[in-house]
C-alpha cells in the first residue's frame, strides 16, 4: 500500500468525520480530539516514556539537592572553622591565664563580634561566660564538650535546634612556652565554644532545589510530547499493517503494504507482504481445484440423469415382471431396481447441492398453510400413521413448499431410519419465527456425531459404505433453511429424548409479505 493510498484514506476518513457534526457530538471527548487511549500501545508507550522521564528528573533533583547541600555546608563549615580559629588566635594573646569571669566574658564577646552574631560561649574551670547571657547553651552539646577536652584542633558537630541547622565549633586555648595565651603548646584550661546559623546555606539550598522542582513539569510534558512524536512515528508502519490485515481478512487477498527501511517494523511488512503473497497464491488455487471439482460433480450428475432415466424405466418394468421371472432373476431384477433408485437419489443430491455451491438456486414463494403442508409430506412418503403430528390449523407463512418439503422429508427420514418410535412432528409460531421440531425416541446423537451431522457425506457409522441415504440430506435441509433466512438446530441432550431436530424461519406472513 503506496502513501498516497495512505494519505487519501486518512484523507477521507478526516471528511467523513467531518460531515457527521451530531454524531461528533455523540463521541467521547478523547475520541474528538484524538487522545491515545492508555491501554493501547501508544499510551503505554508514551506512558513508559513520562514515567523514565519523571524518575531520571526526580533522581537528577535528589542528588544536586544532596551535592549542593553538602558543597554549601561544607563551604559554609570550612569559612566559619577558618573564622573562629583566627579570631581565637588572634584574641587569645590579650587573655591572661589564670583568668576570671569579666576577662572570660569580653573575651567571648570580642570572638563573637567576627563570626556573624554567633553565640560564643567560653569556659574556664567553674566558670562560664556568654556574649549573650539569655541564649540558649544546649546546642553546645556534651559530646562537643568531651571532645574538645582531647583536642587540640578545632572541632566541629551540626546540630538541629529548633528545626534550624546549627553549626557548633570548639577549642581550647593553648599556652606558648612562656605560659601565655595564644600558643600552640600546652592547653590553657580555657575552652571556646561557637555556635553559627546555618539557616542561610539551607535557604540558598532549598531556593536551588525549588528551581530545580520548578523545571520538572516542563521536562515532563516536553518528554511527553517527544514520546507521543516517536510513538506516532513507530507506530504509523503498524496502523497501515492492521488495515491491510482488515481487507486481508475481509478477502482483498492483493493488498500490499509499503516496506521503507531496514528496521524490524520493515522486516515484518515483507513479512506480511510474503505472507499474503503466498495466502493470495494459495487461495486461488484452492478456487480453482474448487471450481474444477463443482463442474466435475455437476457435469457428471448431469451427464448421468439420461442413462439414468432409462435405467429407471427398464428396472421398474423388470421389478413389474419379477413374479413371472425365476427367482434368481426376480431377485436380480428388484435388486437393479433398488440401487438404480438409490443411485437416481445421489444423482439428485448431487446436482441440488452443486446449484446451492454455485449460487444458482432462487425461491418460490407463496403463502402455505404449514400444517397442511407437512402432513402432504407425510402422506406422501407413506409416513402417516409411523409418525405423530401436531399441526395446529392457522399458522400459514410464505416460503418454497417444495424446499420446506425437502427440509421435512430428510428431517422425518432420518429420525425414522436412525432414531426410536415414537416420532414427533410440532409446528408452533411465536415471536414471529416459524419452528417446525422433529424428534425420536431413540438414544440420540453422540458428541462427535453431532458436531458433523450437517457435514457433507458424513455418516455415523464410517463402515457403513453401504446405506440408504447419501449423506447429503442434512447438508440440503440446512442449505434450503439458510435459503429462507433460518436454520436448524440440534437439541442438547435430554433425559428420554433422542435427537430433536428444530427448524427455525422467519414467520412471513400475507400481511407482511
């Protein structure tokens, strides 16, 4: 299928949608505006796509949420470990040793005045001395304490306070080797403690991440767009294939479908396109064996109905003579006779069942009273008193008597021959169908009897090559029903039923007709 065949079937189905508003009204609003439906493979694709886009963006945010996080406070920690240890340093020397709480406390003070308005806290035996006596000492935590009574560099420990980052540092003070403060020797006793916000470093680190979280839904509807793009594009080649498969499956056994590139998608149109190359191939030469084997089976039927005529004549002369004739050829005689009438019966079948074949078969149809009908059926074939009828009088319907004669003959024929008196016949009407019910009383129709009993030349006994009917009278009975627009059906299994044949019709009636 070429493009251009592509383009002006969308095409045309672009202006059929078009010239039919209210039934556009009817429609679904994803159905108007062509959303793709979630279970079917664009949307899962699409979806699949969204889903890796929002994960990779969501895991691209963690980690610069946790890097930033970590680059900012650690810059952060690093500048405020440099500042107080220079300020210590530096103020350190004007601090005598032994000290006392008003040199303690300017000390602190003095320390605090370069670090931010952080809380610095000094020590020194029992006393303990505050820039800002009314703070609260508790994010200066024990495990600080402990660890600066065995250091001698600065340490350092983050602490949640208030639901705010805190950053507390710690030193002590050493002595040079003349004893004064601000050395690099022994400890002095004197301990300096700092406590810095860290507030600003996670704001600037959650403003990052908002940023970051605000480009999300972009990234999320530009992968979505990019998918439904892709997915038109991979999925372009499979909608041409499944058209072509429909007018494959309805016959169109010559439809082709493009193969443009080198990918799977193109590997599987040649493949599509072999495959109903060779079922195109195939299917005609089943037509024409089928067409051979039809004008064979009607050429000789035909071609046997002559020889056949005057073999009937002669055998019904011979079997009017046989009691004047010697036994053997009286037996002869009426043994001609019979498989001449046998061989006619085929020959009939035959050509009746080649005519539905080649859809050269019509009705006549009149107005029939169903039950005088079915007992002209009977009568006819000397079947009146070896099967019960019930007929109520009124029901008339219009079909071909002749081929409801047929369809009741080899429905009652087989029930007499295979089935267990008594043998039934209903005609009921209701609901506007017409259904004429057949059954016996024998031990009815096994499973795999059943599932061929309409099959053409099938017997129930296949050792039995010899029988008195040709296997084609169920065929003929439920090509004739189909003819009027029914069927018939076989009852399921019941307890003290055989088989129940039903023939059911559209009730045509005079007022109907």
């Amino acid at each position: 299928m070429s493009t251009t065949e592509e383009s002006t079937e969308e095409a045309m189905e672009e202006a059929a949608a078009a010239s039919a508003p209210a039934a556009a009204r009817r429609t679904p609003l994803r159905a108007r505006l062509r959303l793709p439906r979630l279970d079917g493979l664009r949307g899962r694709l699409i979806i699949t796509v969204v889903v890796v886009a929002l994960i990779s963006a969501v895991t691209a945010t963690a980690l610069a949420y946790r890097e930033s996080r970590d680059a900012v406070l650690k810059r952060a920690q690093n500048a405020a470990v440099e500042d107080f240890r220079n300020r210590v340093n530096n103020l350190a020397a004007e601090l005598d040793v032994p000290t006392d709480p008003r040199s303690m406390g300017r000390f602190a003070t003095d320390v605090s005045s370069g670090l931010r308005g952080a809380l610095v806290v000094a020590q020194y035996r029992d006393y303990t001395a505050s820039s800002d006596p009314s703070a609260d000492r508790s994010r200066i935590t024990a495990d600080l304490r402990a660890t600066v009574r065995t250091r001698t560099q600065v340490s350092i420990q983050r602490v949640e306070h208030g639901g705010k980052p805190w950053l507390a540092l710690g030193a002590p003070v050493l002595l040079d080797s003349a004893g004064r403060a601000g050395g690099s020797g022994q400890p002095s006793g004197v301990e300096i403690f700092a406590v810095v916000s860290l507030a600003d470093e996670e704001r600037d680190t959650a403003d990052l991440v908002r940023s970051v979280q605000s480009g999300l839904l972009p990234v999320v509807l530009l992968a979505a767009v990019l998918a439904l793009l892709a997915a038109r594009t991979v999925l372009r080649p499979v909608r041409k294939l499944a058209r072509a498969t429909r007018r494959l499956a309805t016959g169109e056994l010559s439809i082709r479908v493009e193969e443009k590139g080198r990918d799977e998608l193109a590997e599987l149109a040649h493949t599509f396109n072999e495959t109903a190359g060779a079922l195109e191939h195939s299917v005609g030469e089943l037509r024409e064996q089928e067409a051979l084997a039809r004008r064979f089976v009607a050429d000789v039927s035909h071609e046997l109905r002559t020889p056949l005529a005057a073999m009937t004549i002669v055998s019904s002369v011979l079997e009017e003579d046989a009691d004047q004739l010697t036994p053997d050829t009286a037996h002869a005689a009426r043994t001609v006779s019979a498989e001449t009438a046998k061989l006619t019966r085929l020959v009939d079948d035959l050509i009746e069942i080649s005519r539905f074949d080649a859809r050269a078969v019509a009705l006549t149809v009149h107005s029939v009273d169903m039950a005088e009908a079915v007992r002209g059926t009977l009568a006819a074939r000397g079947w009146t008193d070896r099967v019960e009828a019930d007929l109520p009088p009124g029901i008339r319907a219009r079909l071909d008597r002749r081929r409801l004669d047929v369809i009741v003959a080899n429905l009652v024929g087989n029930a007499l021959r295979h089935g267990a008196p008594p043998v039934t016949v209903t005609v009921r009407a209701a609901d506007d169908w017409l259904t004429v019910s057949v059954a016996d009383h024998g031990p009815g129709l096994a499973p795999e009897v059943a599932r061929h009993v309409f099959d053409r030349f099938y017997k129930a006994d296949s050792a039995r090559s010899r029988s008195e009917g040709s296997g084609l009278g169920m065929a003929i009975a439920l090509e004739n029903a189909r003819l009027h627009g029914g069927t018939i059906e076989l009852a399921p299994p019941a307890p003290d039923v055989g088989a129940v044949f039903t023939l059911r019709l559209p009730l045509r009636t005079e007022s109907a007709s």
